[in-house]
C-alpha cells in the first residue's frame, strides 16, 4: 500500500528551487533596512553637497525627491481618474449579454 503525502515542495517547479531564499523573512527585513539607510545617506548627501542650478528653487533641500514623488503621484492619479475614464468598464460588462439566465 502507498501512502499519500502532500508536501508543499512537491508543487514547486524544480527550476524554481534554487530561488526558494528570496522568500526568507529575513531577507525581506534586510532589504527594508538596507533601502532605509541608502534613503537617508542620500537625504544627507543632499543636506551637504552644494548644487549649481538654473532655477533657484532647485536648490531647496529635497527638492528632486518631492519632485520625483509629487510627478509619481500625479501619474497615479490621472491612472485613476483620467485613464479610467477612457479605459473602465462597468462592474457588469461581461455579464450583460451572457444569455445564462
């Protein structure tokens, strides 16, 4: 008589097996950590380095990180309520001419 087991490794592909160690926990934390610390050594490099700019407003401190985040937002943003607008459809689209009834 065979036994059955369903053990969950049994349904990874086997090319998937060697990339098993970027689900790790710690690496998730590792990688938080580390991305902190390279935004606040450039947020420190940016407080020290002395810009030559065009526009005086460009040497605020920050400035190209509120730049970069307020045009991400906005692109966002027109992908909710600008694009929806031409691309959305109605919750029951595919549902109105199915004939199921």
């Amino acid at each position: 008589m065979s036994t059955q087991h369903d053990n969950k490794d049994d349904h990874i592909h086997p090319l998937a097996r060697p990339f098993l160690w970027l689900e790790a926990k710690w690496l998730k934390s590792i990688m938080v950590y580390v991305l902190g610390a390279a935004a606040l050594l450039l947020a420190l490099i940016d407080v020290i380095h002395h810009r030559h700019e065009y526009v005086e407003y460009a040497t605020a401190t920050g400035f190209y990180a509120w730049w970069g985040f307020g045009s991400f937002a906005l692109a966002v943003m027109g992908g909710w309520f600008i694009i929806r607008r031409f691309l959305g459809r109605d919750e029951d689209y595919w549902d109105k001419d199915a004939g199921d009834d």
